[in-house]
C-alpha cells in the first residue's frame, strides 16, 4: 500500500535500474557468439556430410546387390519350376545342391562352389551357384553355367517332391541379402498327365 502523500514533504526518489545498465550486447560477446556458433555448425556439416556419404554407398552397395541377386534369381527360379520332380534333398532334408528331374528325363543339378577370389576379397567363405545339365539319352553333361555369385549361404530344403524352399545370403563389400523363397515345381502335374 503506497504511502500518503503529504504538503511538504519531499518524495522519495525513485531511480530506474533498467536505465542505467546498457542496453545489448557488447561486441565482444557478439564476436565470442559467432565464433562458436561457426565451430558448432561446421562441426555439424562434417558429420553430416560424413552420414550421408558413408550412408549413400552402402544404400548403393545394398541396391546394386539386390537387382543382380534378383536377375539372377529368376533364371534359378525358372530352372527349378521346368523339373517335374525333386531327386536331392529328400522331403523334409536339407542340403547345400539341388537335384531335379525334368520332363524328358534330364537330370539337373544346382550346386556351390567355392569362389576362391572372393573368399580372399570378403575374408569369409564365398561361392558361385552353378548348374549342369545331364541328358539321359546321350549319356553327358553339359557345360557348368553360373547362375548366381557372391554366394555366402545357400540351402535347399525339399517340402516333399515337387516343392523346395531356397534360403540364401548374398554378400558384396558392406552390402548383405538374405531370402527365403519357396518354389512349386510347375511341371509336376504333367507327369501325373494332369
């Protein structure tokens, strides 16, 4: 409650603390400011810039890794599928080869070697999918074709006679793939003359 006022009595003088502290910054506090906010924001961009690069590649690595697996992948796909019955593994078995019997009586077999350059490149072991083609009537095979490379882990697990399921890892530099895919023979019926 303020006091009252009286005639002739002086009143107290009030001074204002705001007014008489400078208003601002001083340029030293500026000069401080820019500096360290200089040194925090290209502290910011290296490690940025060192995200995204380092990133950027392995996304690039992961993406090319993929569509040459995928490629590949269908012409397995498509060899596995023209076979009307599983010889290798037996149902409920698995095994690192796949032996199938065609609709003429071929015999086709879908094997891992070792891939001896990029077993030293990954420093792990490597393979190369292949596959031969043995033809009954002439009593020969046919040259080895590569189906599929940076092969890290392949198996084929029969699910009885004329379904198998692939599980693989592929790898390259940093880059990794790993799938499981079940494929039903599609010719398995015409043995049957369904």
């Amino acid at each position: 409650m303020p006091l009252p006022y009286h005639p002739g009595t002086a009143r107290p003088h009030r001074t204002n603390r705001l007014a008489e502290q400078p208003s601002g910054f001083t340029l030293v506090e500026i000069m401080v400011a820019v500096v360290v906010m200089t040194f925090v924001v290209a502290g910011l961009h290296n490690l940025m810039r060192g995200l995204l690069g380092h990133g950027a590649k392995n996304v690039s690595q992961n993406l090319h890794l993929q569509m040459e697996a995928r490629r590949a992948l269908l012409n397995l796909y498509r060899e596995i599928q023209e076979g009307i019955e599983v010889l290798k593994p037996d149902p409920g078995v698995t095994l690192p080869y796949l032996v199938l019997r065609d609709n003429v009586n071929n015999i086709h077999f879908i094997y891992l070697k070792k891939d001896k350059a990029a077993t030293e490149k990954e420093k792990r072991q490597m393979f190369r999918l292949y596959s031969v083609l043995y033809d009954i009537a002439t009593d020969r095979a046919s040259t080895p074709r590569e189906l599929l490379n940076n092969v890290e882990s392949l198996n084929f697990t029969a699910h009885g006679y004329t379904d198998v399921v692939i599980t693989s890892t592929l790898r390259e530099g940093n880059a990794t793939f790993a799938f499981v895919n079940q494929i039903g023979l599609k010719n398995s019926l015409a043995e049957e003359g369904l």
